[in-house]
C-alpha cells in the first residue's frame, strides 16, 4: 500500500501521475447535483461511471451503423459485424486471451458463470464430486454451483478465510483432492476488497486435475488481467464494472474446454446446420452466442477498453491506491467504526460497520449529503454471517474519485454520526 | 347562559381522524428547513417508539428486506386496532412511527380507507419505494391487511 499518503496534498487536482480533474470532465454523469449537493460517487464496485467516449459510441453505432450482424451481407451489416468484433479482439488482447475465439459475450459476470455451470458443470459433475467454492464469493459464483450440485448429486464445499478476509491457502490445499472438480473463485471480492492469490490457487486446482472458474467482475478495473499466466481455465467479467456499458460481458475459456462442452442455449448463431430432427453446432466462440446479442453496448464495450488502455491501468491502479490509503485513515479516525477486511492486498474497497448504527441509517443519510455509497450485504449474504455481522457500509474508489471527496465522506459520516448517536 | 358556559367547558374527548393526524404531521413538518431537521426528528421518533412487546417479535411479524428487518403487529383494543413495530435501524422505526400514529387506534374500516398521503407531503416519497421490500409501501399495505383480517 501507498506510503507517500501524508506527503499528499489532499486539495491538489495532480493525484500521482493522473490528471482527476481532467478524467472528470469526461464523465458526464458526475457534473450534477443530487439532493443539492455536488455527487459524490462512491458506489463503483456496483458499477462504475461512463465516460462520454463510451456513450458516443452507443450513439454512433445506432446513427451509422445498426444492423443485425454476421449473417448480413450489406454494408450496414458489414460494418456492425466488424465493429462488434473488433470489441472481442480488443477484449481478447486486453486480458491476453490466446485469440479471440476463446472469448465468448454474454450479458455479464452471472450469465458467464451459470453458463459454465450448465454446460461445463452438468456434463462433468457426477454423484459424490466436489466443488470447492470460496468463502468470499458474490451469489453469482454461489447460487449457480448450488444449483448445479442440487442437479448431479455433487457437494460445495467453501473455502475458509481468515478474519481480514484471506483466504486460507492451507486449509485449501488439504481440500484438495481427486473428488475435487471445479473450483470457483473471484479474483477480487466485491465486499471485501481481497485480492485472491488466484494464480496460485489455479496451479494448486491444476495439481489434482480440477477446472477452475475465476470471477474477475472486481478485478478488471484495477488490476492487469493475463488469463494465460493465471492459467485460468475460465474467466468470467462484466463490462459495466470497468467503464463500459450495462448488458454485456464476457467468459474467456481455454479452447479445448470450450470446444468440448456443450451448447448453453439453442437458437440462430450458434448452429451450422439445422435439420427437422436435428441440428449442428457452430464454431467458436457462435457455438455460445444463440440469438442477436447486444451489439450496441458491444461495440462500445470497445470505447471503455480504449479509454482505460489510454490512461493506464498502472496510473490507475497507483491513483486508487492513494484513495484507499487515505480513506483508510481518514475512517479510521472515526470513534467506533470498524473496517471489514484487512487484507493484505487489496483494491480500493472500503467496507466498514459502526458500533450501535445500522448501516442502513448512513447510506439514508449521506444520500441527504449527495454522497453514494452502498449498504447492506453486497450479494454475499454466507460472507456477512460469516464476519457475524448483517452488512456494512461500503466506499468503493474509482480512477475519476478525488482526495477531496474521500475528505467530504468523512466529513458527512460525521456529521451522520452525530444525528444518529 | 350559564348552561353554555358548562357546556363549553365540557371536555369532550374526540379522537382525532386519521386525516387530522396526518395534517398535523404535514404541518409539524413545514417547520423544518434543512433535510437533517426533517431526519433529526424521524430519528428522533424512531428512539421514542414505544418498546414492541416481546411476544409480537415472531417471524409472521417480520418484514424482511435486504437493508434492515421490520417487526409490525397489532392487536385490537375496544374494536380499534392498535399497533405496535420495531426495526434494528432507526429511520425507518421512525417512519413506522409515524405511521402507527396515523392509523394506531382507528377502526379497521377507517385505516383501509385511508391513504397516507403525508408521505408525500413531508418529503419521504423516497422511502415509499416498491424496491425496497421493506419499504413503507410494504408496511402500509400489512397495516391494511391486519385491519382487512380484523373486518373479515
Ligand atoms: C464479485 C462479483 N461477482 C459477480 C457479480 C455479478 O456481476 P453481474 O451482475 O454484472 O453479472 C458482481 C457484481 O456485483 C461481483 O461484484
């Protein structure tokens, strides 16, 4: 984590190497007042701001380019067909997929891991099998599995985590065992801010031949992805959760994974040949794309990839840890409160309770102050009791967040306090 | 004129109508200028609740949803139906509050007749929200149905 915080300036617009101010001004949304007062949006592990180089493109793509792809053969048809796949080759290279094939669209982190589930999971899991699902996971890497259990006969089994939110990478490996098939892991936890030791715990998975489905809904805004050094055999990510639009999404598979499973959906695209009686599956990655997809916020999917590519992730990965370590402190100070997960390696998440108030009751109240933050479980309801609490207060940093409005956070948490004590 | 006299002094105890209830908490309201003014004195309710009797605290009693937990019951007293509610955060013991004010000791026929207009009125539409499954609306329609049980 950053030392440098106290040698910070905190009203300065340079934070690191990123110009904030200037990031700002390409995010619309955030020049508003809510309840009056200037937002401050600190709600971006739910989902993160769009820059207007995305919404344009939404917009270009419908004023010059709409039209149905791939089975077209006009030039409209054309052009929306090169445009959507070019978003998957750019995708393809920013996550360092082998080629673009192996990246499938789907509408979201969810829909990539139920379509694992169903396909990969219900063709493999038998009777007695195990998958190991981690302490820390969102109810989309949750539920599905336990559906997916329910249906083969096979067990969930969750890994522990220690207090500060990390996994226990001991306990893991006595886990480990031939019965093990699958294990399902984010990369990032939403609630918590854990970075996992994913890497690792694919090599150690890979050790006694099981698959392993990493959600990387939290992870691709902050963190370099290289699916190929993680050796990860699936990976599940949602665009609207680094800059690109709502509805669209992808799953990276290893090929021959992905070759050998079946379909997930049936319908147009995703066939060769289609008789009365029966049919033939397409290629990669139309084998998984059944029906017309969501080509505009694919194409624009593209935008967000290009603006993140421009400014750095490294830049951005040192601005947001600035954030967090200022944060950090600054909430610290405050009488009571107490920050849920303390991992080592964290992104910038905050998640914190306050003795004797319900975390309702702030959210309620910094809304009043045009701040946004999230309460409650966050999706991980197993994870909430498991900290033994009923939820938390969560400040979520993104590349456009300021000193500042870490400093007004804390100013408006006070002055909740003082109204709820 | 003597026997006016008596007669003006005679203090007849009417109960206030569910709309004069909620007239007054509208006016009660319009004092307030600044948004914590307005949470101050619902928080404020909320802490003064009178304390839910223990037995009422069972599961059929629970609203729950994703944010915080709300326990509302009734009872009838003199064919009036009477309520009582808790909840582990504050706000929206304090809105409960203010709805048991409105419709506590009001007979059945009433409270179903009756919409809580002063929601609106004093600025906490926002909390009527069908998302939230605990949200006032979900509490006003159980209001109405235990009045709605009672009539039946
Ligand atoms: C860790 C994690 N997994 C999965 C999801 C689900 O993502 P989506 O709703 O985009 O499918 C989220 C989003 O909240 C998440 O944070």
């Amino acid at each position: 984590m950053n030392t440098l915080i106290n040698d910070i300036e905190p009203y300065t617009t340079m934070q690191g190497d990123l110009d904030v101010q200037k990031i700002r001004l390409d995010f619309p949304v955030l020049n508003q007042l809510v309840n009056g007062k200037p937002l401050i949006y600190l709600d971006n592990a739910a989902t993160t701001q769009k820059p207007k180089q995305v919404i344009d493109s939404i917009v270009n793509y419908y004023q010059f380019a709409n039209a149905n792809i791939h089975r077209g053969i006009h030039t409209l048809a054309e052009r929306a067909t090169a445009e959507y796949e070019a978003t998957r080759k750019s995708l393809s290279t920013f996550i360092n997929s082998p080629s673009p094939e192996q990246v499938i669209f789907t509408r979201g982190t969810t829909e990539s891991i139920n379509l694992v589930a169903f396909t990969y999971g219900k063709s493999v899991l038998k009777l007695g099998d195990e998958i190991l699902v981690s302490a820390l996971e969102h109810h989309s890497n949750l539920v599905p599995w336990l559906m997916i259990a329910k249906e083969t006969g096979a067990v969930v089994k969750i890994i522990p985590m220690n207090d500060e939110g990390e996994l226990l990478i001991e306990e893991y490996q006595k886990m480990l065992s031939e019965k093990v098939k699958i294990v399902a892991i984010n990369h990032v936890s939403n609630s918590l801010g854990t970075i996992n030791p994913v890497k690792q715990m694919i090599a150690m998975a890979h050790g006694v031949g099981a698959v392993v489905v990493v959600d990387g809904a939290q992870s691709v805004s902050h963190l370099d992805i290289d699916v190929q050094d993680l050796d990860a055999d699936f990976y599940a990510l949602s665009s609207h959760k680094f800059y690109g639009p709502t509805g669209i999404g992808a799953l990276y598979g290893k090929r021959a994974l992905l070759e050998n499973m079946p379909p997930y959906q049936g319908g147009g695209e995703m066939i060769k040949d289609v008789f009365y009686n029966s049919f033939t599956v397409n290629e990669l990655p139309y084998k998984f794309e059944a029906g017309t997809p969501n080509i505009a916020d694919t194409v624009a999917l593209k935008a967000a990839i290009d603006y993140i590519q421009r400014i750095s992730k490294v830049k951005i990965r040192d601005h947001e840890n600035v954030l967090l370590a200022h944060a950090t402190k600054l909430l610290s100070e405050i009488d009571g409160l107490k920050i849920i997960g303390q991992a080592k390696e964290k992104v910038s998440v905050l998640s914190f309770v306050i003795d004797g108030v319900h975390h309702q009751d702030i959210g309620i109240l910094l809304d009043q102050e045009g701040i946004a933050v999230r309460t409650g479980h966050h999706c991980t309801q197993p994870l909430m009791e498991r900290c033994g609490i009923a939820g938390t207060t969560r400040a979520s940093f993104a590349m456009y967040n300021t000193l500042e409005e870490i400093n007004q956070l804390q100013w408006g948490l006070t002055k909740v306090l003082k109204m709820l004590r | 004129m003597g026997i006016d006299k008596s007669i003006k002094n005679v203090e007849v105890k009417v109960l206030e109508t569910i709309k004069e209830i909620q007239d007054q908490i509208i006016s009660d309201f319009e004092l307030f200028d600044e948004w914590d003014e307005k949470y101050a004195y619902i928080i404020e309710m909320g802490k003064k609740l009178a304390p839910m009797p223990e037995h009422f605290k069972v599961n059929e009693n629970k609203i729950k949803g994703c944010q915080s937990t709300v326990w509302l019951a009734s009872e009838v007293q003199d064919g009036r139906l009477v309520y009582y509610a808790d909840s582990d955060a504050v706000i929206v013991k304090g809105l409960v509050s203010l709805l048991i004010k409105v419709f506590s000791n009001h007979k059945a026929n009433e409270i179903i007749a009756n919409e809580p207009y002063f929601i609106d009125k004093i600025g906490m539409q926002q909390h009527l929200s069908m998302t939230r499954s605990n949200g006032l609306a979900a509490m006003v329609k159980q209001m109405k149905m235990y009045a709605i049980a009672f009539q039946s």
